[in-house]
C-alpha cells in the first residue's frame, strides 16, 4: 500500500535560495515541456508521453546548460508532472467538465520539485527531528514528529515551498503488503478488543465502552483568522499590504489544519492500535439520508479525513476497520432495538419499551459496534456473544477525556476519572 507523511522543513538561508532556485529551473522545465508538447510535430517520438519525453533531455540540457544543474531524476519527474496533469485534464474532460488548456505556470503556481527513486536520504531519525539531504542542494532539518515505518520504503520526496513561506517535505511511502501485520482472523476476535465509536456533536468521539473525548477547541484560532480576514478585505487588493496580510490568513489556516490533523493523528492512532477492529458510521450515507449538506461542511470534511487516517492506518496496524450503514444508530435501542426519535438536546437515550438507559453518544455506539460485527461476517449468534460478554454499559465503567489530554499524551488516557483509580480509591475507603 502507498501513502504520504508529511513533515515541516528548516532549511537555512543558503538551501532555502537553493531550493527556490531549483523549483524555479523545474517550473521552467515544465513550462518548457508544455511548450514542445504544443509546438513540436505529432510524428517525433520523443513526445506524445512522459516516458518517450524524457529523451529530449539531453539535447535540452546541451541547449540549455541550467537544466544540467538539477537532479537528473527529478527533471524526468517534472516532465512527467505536465503528462499526468494532462491525464487528468482528460479524465475530466471525459467526465463532462468543460475544461481549457494547460496553463504555462508562473512562479506563484508552481511551488515544489518532486525527487523520485534517487537523489535524496533521510538521517538521524532518532528523535523529534530529522534531516533530509537532497543530492546538488545539501542537507535540511525536519520535525520529525511521525517515524516512518522500518518497512517502508521512501518512493519520492517532495519539498514544497507553501504560499506562507513555509517549506514542507512530503514522502511518498510503499509498504509491502507482505509485510503489513496480519489482521487477526474475525472469528477469533475477543470483545473487548472490538469498538463501536459515534462521531458526536456534544464529543468528538464516544465509544461503545464508555469513552467520550471531547471536541478540539479551535475558537481562539478561528477567532483569529476571522480577524485577520477582515483586515485582508480593508487593504487594497494587490497591495504590498494586503500580500502580508494574505500570507498571514493563509498562515492562520495552516495552523488550524495542523492542529485538527495532529489531533486525529494521535486519536486514530490510539484506536487502531488499541484495539483489533473499530467501526464507524458511513458520512457518506449518513448525510445522503439526512439531505442536509451546507450546513455541516466544515465539520464533515474533518470527519472524513479523520475516517481516511482510520482506514489507512488499519491495514499499516493490522486492524480491521468498517463503515457501516447509519440509519437509526442514534434512535434505535441498543438493548431492544425498538426506534424512538430523539431531538438534539435529548442526551439521555431512554427507552420505551424495555426501559434500557443510556448517554445518547454511547447508545449510537453500541449499535455501529453491533452493525460492524456483523459487517464482519460474524453470524448472529457470535455477534450476540461478544456484545453481551464485552458491551459494558456500566457508567462506571465510562471515562471522558478533553482534546487536549488527547494532544498532549497521544491517548485518551485512564489516568484521570479513570475506572482503576475509582475502584482503588472505594476499596481504600472500605
Ligand atoms: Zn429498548
């Protein structure tokens, strides 16, 4: 399987002029290749795709001694770039959009160089920082706050010089299947190895055994950014001003993705780690089946990136992990299965007819855990055993913890509220 980490960049002043003057050679590349592609006749083999294009290099590179000055194999990966932009501009064409030309790409548009295979190490992976060395421009820092798995093996690098000035580096990543973990065989699964876990609106998460953490706060930042918005739209569009102020908002953003992405990093991490299958609600359908659409947005396209690193990290830790149909988790009685609608500020489920109660978010949990057990493949006799032996539905046996314990200790830790320390502390006073 393929994936990508991405890590925040230090170059010092002198590679950072370097690494600007190399994405500047390769936007020129792309540029140049866009241009033959158009001007060139149809019958020379050396253009029509990126392969037959990279033997025009040499003569480019004889004619034009700066393309001699990158890494070779980056040069052919910029070439590559425009065919695989053109590619897509097909595949959008071919699915009815009314799409133009490629574009000749000003500096502005074109901000990264991609080495591909050769040309780049990554050292020192110790600690919390790294260095990347890039063959013809030397060695930077990184944050290093994510190993790359031993493994893996680092297909491509990308440096990229955002917007805001910052610089990042990306790796392209392939892990073997073979030697991704194995997932334990779904009949041998143990109950309290396997979670349900509602995507709430009072909590970020809440699990199907009694564990609720709370949404991130993001008010401050968002507070700042809406400031820093209204400033961008009193100065005069253009201005050496407004492009600060531009960088500032663009900034201001990053930082709040960031922070949201660190957070979920830590949270899917613990689940997939935690336990052997995790199942969450489909939002596709989910949002399908309530037709809403604007209103929620800005929180659906977290939780789909939350639902991503999940899936993703599942085959990387061995654990299975399922979206399963939404229709009623919340209304439905977990105990009896009888449906009763619940208005928003209804936090208690509480039910009619077999009298079950339960905290809304836990009673929607328990029932996505049960639909992905059956998702699974189990029979519903198994199903009705690992629900009964390891649904707990005990509140005190439940804990809450706030996004920032999550941030800060990379888990939703027991230290705090936690059953263990209740249970000491009663037989203590007894
Ligand atoms: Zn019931």
């Amino acid at each position: 399987m393929e994936y990508t980490h991405r890590y925040r960049a230090y170059p010092n002043r002198e590679v950072a002029a370097e690494l600007t003057r190399h994405i500047n050679i390769h936007r020129q590349a792309y540029n140049y290749t866009r241009y033959e592609y158009t001007n060139l006749p149809d019958d020379t083999d050396t253009i029509g795709s990126a392969y037959k294009h990279h033997k025009r290099l040499k003569p480019w590179k004889d004619e034009f001694p700066v393309f001699g000055e990158v890494h070779s194999k980056a040069l052919q990966k910029t070439v590559t770039r425009f065919y695989d932009n053109l590619s897509n501009l097909k595949d959008k064409k071919d699915a009815g959009y009314n799409v133009g030309w490629l574009k000749w790409k000003p500096p502005r548009e074109f901000r990264s160089m991609t080495y591909s295979q050769s040309g780049f190490e990554l050292k020192n992976t110790s600690g919390q920082t790294a260095t990347l060395w890039l063959s013809k421009i030397g060695d930077m820092p990184l944050t290093y706050h994510r190993d790359i798995p031993e493994e893996a093996v680092i297909k491509e690098v990308t440096v990229k010089h955002e917007s805001t000035g910052e610089w990042y580096v990306s790796f392209a990543l392939d892990v073997d299947d073979e030697h991704l973990p194995e997932k334990p065989p779904v009949e041998t699964l143990n109950a309290e190895d396997c979670v349900g876990v509602d995507l709430g609106i009072r909590n970020y998460i809440h699990t199907s055994n009694g564990i609720s953490v709370g949404k991130l706060d993001v008010e401050a930042e968002y507070e700042r950014l809406r400031k820093a918005q209204r400033t961008l739209s009193r100065r005069e569009h253009g201005s050496e001003n407004w492009e600060t102020q531009r960088q500032r908002v663009a900034s201001i953003k990053r930082r709040l993705r960031r922070k949201t992405l660190d957070f979920q990093h830590k949270l899917t991490t613990w689940l997939v780690t935690e336990y052997d299958a995790v199942f969450v609600e489909d939002l596709d359908v989910k949002r399908m089946l309530e037709g809403s659409q604007s209103a929620k947005n800005k929180q659906d396209a977290a939780w789909r990136q939350f639902i991503q690193l999940l899936e993703y990290k599942a085959d990387l830790h061995g654990c299975h992990v399922r979206q399963v149909k939404p229709e009623n988790t919340t209304k439905m009685c977990s105990e009896c299965g009888v449906k009763t609608d619940k208005p928003l500020w209804v936090r208690e489920h509480s039910c009619p007819s077999c009298g079950f109660e339960l905290d809304r978010d836990w009673n929607a949990a328990l029932n996505v855990l049960e639909r992905g057990l059956k998702q699974l493949g189990l029979g519903q006799s198994e199903v009705q055993r690992l629900l009964e032996t390891g649904a707990t539905v005990d509140d005190d046996q439940a804990w809450s913890v706030s996004a920032s314990t999550v941030v800060e200790t990379g888990s939703p830790t027991r230290e705090q509220g936690s059953p263990d320390l209740k249970e000491a502390a009663t037989v203590a006073a007894e």
